[in-house]
C-alpha cells in the first residue's frame, strides 16, 4: 500500500506540476487549467505549475477585496473556498497523505538516516493560527494606502513557495538575485529549518504550520472518505502509534484532525481487523477481505 | 378463506407489520449511510457555483498567471 501512495503522490505532484516548458519560455504556465484548484498546496508561481494554489488565491482575493467592492465585483473567494470546501468534505487530510507535494518532499526528506524526534502536540494549534491570521485576516485588515492588503503566509511564511517558486524564478531569471532582500533571506531561512526538521522529524510542515492542512482538519467528523476504528476487534495493542507519520494514536483518537488517512495503520500495523476505510459510513477496504481474521489476543498473554 | 367480519383486522395487521418492517429498514439505513458528508459537499458546491456565477473564476484565473514576485519573498 505504501508503494501505491508513494505512485500516487508522485503522479499527483507531476499533474500539478505538469507544465514542462519552462526552461523554454522563462516564465510560469499560463493556460486555462490554472483556474483549477490544486487539492495540495503547491506554489502557483511555480513555473510548472499547472493549477492554482487554493492557499495563495484565497490571500489574493482577501487582500483585493476592498477593491473589489469598490469595482462592483462581488469577490469573497466563494469560488476559491467552496472548491477547498468539496475537496475537504470529500476527502478531508487524505490528500496531505496522498497528494499535496511538499507532504511528498517531507517524507522523502525523512527518509534521510539521522536520529527522529517526535513533534510536541502542542505545536499542531499553530496551523490554525496561520490560517487565520495569516491567510485571512492580516490580508484582509492590514491594508496600504489603495486598500490592497499582503499576502502574508506567502511573502513572509509559506516554505513551498520558496522551493517551488522563489528558487526556480531566480535559476531562471538571473537579473531577479539583484532585487531580493530581507524577506527573501527571511523565507530562505525558513524553508532551510523545514527541510532540516524534516530530516529529523515527520511531516513537521503539515503538522505545525499548513494552513491548507488546519482548513482540511475541519472536516474530520464530515469528511465523505475516512478511517473508522472498530472497537470490538481493538485489542489496545497499540501497534498503530509508532507506524503513524502525523504521531496520531489511532485506537485512543480515531477521529484526530492529524489524520492523514495514509492507512499505514490500517496494513501495515493492525492485525486484528480493528481498522477499515468508510465511504459515507459504509466500510470499504476492510482487511476481513484481505486476510484472515484473528482471535482477540488475550490481554493477559500480551 | 378469510371469513369477511376477520378482514379488516388481517389487513390492519399486516398494514402495521409492513410499516414496521419499513421503519425497522429505514433506520437500519440510518445508521449505515452517513448523509452529513453530502449536505457539507453540497454546501460548499452551491458556495463554489456563486462563486463562478459572480466571474470570481476569472479573477482567479488572472492572479494565478501572474509571477506574484513579493509575494515569493523577492522584490
């Protein structure tokens, strides 16, 4: 299974990323699939990028609101929020796991022999601060003199932004090194601690500071698409705690917004049939198909 | 044969048994099929479709081919 992920995540992130011409043109994709959304965030200045940043789009329309409304043009991002919003109830964090390439980048990062640490739990709250202040309301509030705001995860935060897009730009355009100052060095910066911490740690973006991640988070209890504990198969063995890259412990909280549906768990850890995968509350994926059932271990034995 | 002063009773009793049978059904359903996830997607797909009948899709569309330099840390 973690072969057909790890399949999966690369044609994703090769989809998203699938405008090859720029070594040609110099410059971004600019056709009509940018006004796709990009269920994994994923830089839209990035010269391959062929879809849109959900992330990025949604600061754009917050900082230009005013304008908007001041032109007569009704923009709140409805648009932008209400694909984030179907791609969240569909399929929730299940896409950090399987189709957001900077997850991709993280856990290639991990596998990088060095000694692991765990995240403290504390540090995954930040997200959500980042989504709110950072892509909602700074943009919106904190405005110049023509009422546009900044886009402020992206300039002063956003580490895929400066691998995907800030790096590549300046390979291809050279002349643009004479025009980076502070916040590029600040970015820079950033982006060096998250590869180092990846290298250390699992999925440390995801977990501390992606706001597309907190807004997928919302929809752990709606979410069409999810894993589902069965408590009578569950023997406590706690298999499923050390397998989990987002350090969930699945048969204690088995509707963790930290979930990324990665189904390790699920077929690499439990034997006792107690995981399966649910579509609509109908199971899908069950192991009972895949293996034979086990007796439930006696937990004096264990 | 059912005699004619029973029938009424018969039919009374197999019109509650089918409505039984039909609850009981209805709520095994209840409890299998999960509706939220579809009303939460239908929600934002109304949202989206506001969204594109108000032309947020071009706007969209004209930030996103645009290299947003200060917006990747240069410039």
């Amino acid at each position: 299974m973690e072969i057909i992920r790890k399949w999966v995540q690369t044609i994703m992130a090769l989809l998203v990323n699938g405008s090859w011409s720029f070594p040609f043109t110099r410059t971004i994709y600019q056709g009509p699939l940018k006004v796709v959304c990009s269920p994994g965030l994923n830089c839209y200045s990035c010269p391959a990028a062929t879809t849109y940043c959900p992330i990025g789009s949604l600061q754009q329309l917050m900082a230009g609101i005013r304008l908007a409304l001041e032109n007569g043009q009704n923009f709140f991002g409805l648009y932008v929020i209400g694909t984030m919003g179907v791609l969240g109830a569909t399929f929730g964090r299940l896409i950090c796991g399987w189709v957001c390439p900077f997850g991709l980048i993280q856990e290639l990062l991990h596998k990088i022999p060095s000694r692991k640490f765990s995240i403290p739990q504390k540090l995954n709250y930040l997200k959500y601060g980042f989504l709110f202040f950072f892509v909602i309301l700074l943009p919106l509030t904190v405005v110049d003199d023509f009422g546009y705001g900044q886009l402020w995860f992206c300039k002063y935060v956003c580490p895929a932004g400066t691998l995907e897009a800030g790096l590549p730009m300046l390979m291809l355009q050279p002349a643009l090194s004479q025009t980076i100052g502070l916040v590029f060095f600040n970015k820079l910066t950033i982006l060096i601690g998250f590869i180092i911490w990846s290298i250390l740690a699992s999925r440390p973006f995801c977990r501390t500071s992606c706001p597309l991640g907190a807004f997928y988070a919302f929809f752990k209890k709606f979410k069409l698409v999810k894993l589902r504990l069965n408590e009578e198969n569950c023997t406590k063995c706690e298999a499923c705690h050390p397998v989990c890259p987002m350090g969930v412990k699945f048969n204690e909280a088995p509707e963790d917004a930290e979930c990324i549906s990665c189904l390790k768990c699920m077929t690499e850890a439990c034997k006792y049939d107690a995981i399966h995968l649910e579509v609509a509350g109908l199971p899908l994926g069950s192991q009972s198909g895949m293996k034979t059932h086990r007796p439930k271990r006696n937990n004096a034995a264990a | 044969m059912i005699k004619s002063p029973q029938l009424p009773i018969v039919l009374l009793n197999r019109c509650l048994l089918g409505i039984e049978i039909m609850t009981a059904a209805r709520e095994n359903k209840s409890k299998r099929v999960c509706v939220a996830p579809f009303i939460t997607i239908l929600i934002f797909l109304i949202m989206g479709i506001v969204g594109i009948m108000t032309g947020e899709v071009n706007r969209v569309l004209e930030q996103a081919v645009q290299v947003c330099l200060s917006c990747i840390g240069i410039g």
